[in-house]
C-alpha cells in the first residue's frame, strides 16, 4: 500500500575512507556519504528512489523493523530516515 510517508532504519557504517549505508529492511538500498549530512541527504534520496521503484512494480513494502530489534557493530550506528514521497512521486512523473 502506498503512503505518503515512510520512516525507515539505516545502518550507517564508518569507516576510515567514508560511511556506507544499508537499509536491513530493503535488500539492494545501499548507498553511501563522506560526512554525516552527506550521508543522511544520500540515505534519503536511496530510500526515496527503492521505495518509488517499490511502488511502481507493485511491489509489497515491508513494514520497517523496530530500532530495538537492531544490533549495529562498534562502528556502525542505527539512523532514522524519512521520506516525504509526494514531492518525490511528483518530480519522477516529471521527468
């Protein structure tokens, strides 16, 4: 089903040439950042863009795993990421 928001966790993983990002819940939404801001801007955009193409196949989106359920490694962090999808369905249809 189709929402206009969706909140989902990353995994950030800091490493000494960058952070890698992952979504446990969206197997292939991957995507990275050199510095926090960077990364987050770059989780959204990923998150946004899986979540789109999720929609469009008819694919099911899986309801997000809770935080506590996550066990991040030493250098990695649990982030919360949000996507707004209307403006980014509208700007897709766009192009």
């Amino acid at each position: 089903m189709k929402r206009d928001r969706y909140i989902y966790p990353a995994i950030f993983d800091y490493e000494e040439d960058g952070i890698s990002i992952e979504f446990p819940d969206l197997p292939g939404c991957l995507t990275s950042g050199n510095t926090d801001a960077e990364a987050l801007r770059m989780a959204k955009d990923a998150l946004a863009l899986h979540l789109y193409g999720m929609e469009q196949d008819g694919e099911e989106i899986p309801q997000p795993t809770p935080v506590s359920q996550l066990r991040p490694k030493t250098n990695q962090a649990v982030v919360l990421v949000d996507v707004w999808m209307r403006p980014f369905r509208d700007e897709m249809e766009q192009r």
